[in-house]
C-alpha cells in the first residue's frame, strides 16, 4: 500500500456507533483527525450497518494504532 499522507487508511471497524466515536475522540485529544465511515446503513423500521469504520490519514496510521492499542491495554 502506498503511504501518501492523503490516503485514508481503516484503523478499526465495529458494529457500534459508540465505540467508534470514542476512538474518534481519543485521537482528537491526541492531535490525530479521523473519519467516521458507515457501511450500507439501511432502514427498514430499525436502522442496521454493516459496520462503522474510522479512518485516519497513512501518516498517521502508526501513532494511531499505538494510542487505541494502549487504551485497550490498560482497559483489560
């Protein structure tokens, strides 16, 4: 994979809205932006997903990872 700081790179995917917002949050307060991707939302009464990815840029792939993998760590 090329690593052009443009490109945007999944570093997780959940089923849960929440979780990924809170990643998303943890690597805001670390300077890291990243993006929140749903897949094929679709509403038939009750909205489901096919999962929510969060993307960050190449660049910061690295740092991003080490961040949530620390989290994780010290959570468990």
């Amino acid at each position: 994979m090329e690593n052009n700081s443009d490109t945007l790179v999944t570093l997780t995917i959940t089923n849960f809205i929440h979780q990924v917002e809170i990643a998303k949050t943890i690597l805001a307060n670390n300077g890291i932006g990243s993006f929140i991707f749903d897949g094929n939302v679709t509403y038939s009464g009750l909205p489901t997903s096919q999962g929510y990815k969060l993307k960050v840029s190449a660049h910061n792939f690295e740092k991003a990872k080490k961040i949530l993998d620390e989290i994780n760590e010290e959570n468990n």
